[in-house]
C-alpha cells in the first residue's frame, strides 16, 4: 500500500502521534526521576528508521560517553545503546570492548558505521495498552545497563 494511502487512513499518523507523546513522557519521566543524570532535552525524532533521547550519568560523560534510549521502527522494539560523543570515542571504546572479551552486551560490528558501540534489547513488540508498565520496563533495563557499562568502565583504566 501507498505512503499516501496509509496516511489517509490515519491510523500511521495516530499511531506516530502516539509513540512521539510516549517518548516525550519516557524522556521527561527520566528526568524526573534520575536528577543525578544529565537528561538532555532534545529527542531524535529520525525518520521512521529511529527515534531516541540521551541519559548521560556522570561516570560515562567522564568517558565522553552517554546512553541512548531507542526505538527502532524495523525490529518495533525498544533498546538501549552506549554511544560515544564522536566516532573516534567510540572507536576506542569498541576497541576496549572488544579486547577484553566482555560479551554481556551486543557489540557494534564497526562503531564508525554505527550509531552506538554496545547494544541491548529492552522490550521486543512493546505493549502500549499499558504505558506506566512499559515506561518501568524500559527503566529497569536501562539502569541495568548502565549499571554494567559503569561495572565494566571501573574495571578499566585509560
């Protein structure tokens, strides 16, 4: 079916409306909740590939690193992904990664043709009929992951 087709029957419109309301209520729910994270307040909005906001706490930004809540359009699910400031961070950190063998998360194939070094899936096929459900699981897997990357970090001297 057509582009045109699927907007005039406005359920992808509503539907996009929807998710973007969620991800402003998630992004603002973060923080709310962790003052001690740096929340930005920019949302990536993408187009249909991806939408995502940053949490950076302060032992990743000492690294120039800083977390990215996902939603991937393609696979329609939530992750969480370690991103760099820049491509050369993530290069050394993938590097990092990669040489100590830590396979707790996903690693990027390149980080210089990636968007993040370390990735983790957090709801497949999220359930939107009950959004205060789905904001907590995203958290909870969030702070899991930042919790191990932090783990890992602290293991590792530059």
């Amino acid at each position: 079916m057509s582009f045109k087709k699927q907007l005039e029957q406005g359920d992808l419109i509503a539907a996009y409306q929807g998710l973007m309301a969620f991800f402003r209520d998630l992004r603002s729910h973060f923080e709310k909740q962790h003052p001690d994270y740096a929340v930005p307040s920019n949302i990536y909005y993408g187009y249909l590939d991806m939408t995502y906001f940053a949490v950076i706490p302060a032992a990743l930004k000492a690294h120039k690193l800083k977390i990215a809540i996902v939603f991937e359009y393609e696979t329609f699910r939530f992750e969480v992904w370690l991103s760099g400031a820049n491509r050369g961070v993530q290069g050394k950190i993938w590097k990092l990664v990669k040489d100590s063998g830590w396979t707790k998360h996903r690693l990027a194939e390149d980080p210089k043709r990636m968007d993040y070094v370390l990735a983790h899936i957090l709801v497949n096929d999220p359930d939107f009929s009950d959004l205060s459900a789905l904001t907590a699981e995203i958290e909870r897997g969030t702070l899991e992951f930042i919790g191990d990357i932090e783990g890992f970090l602290s293991t590792k001297r530059d």
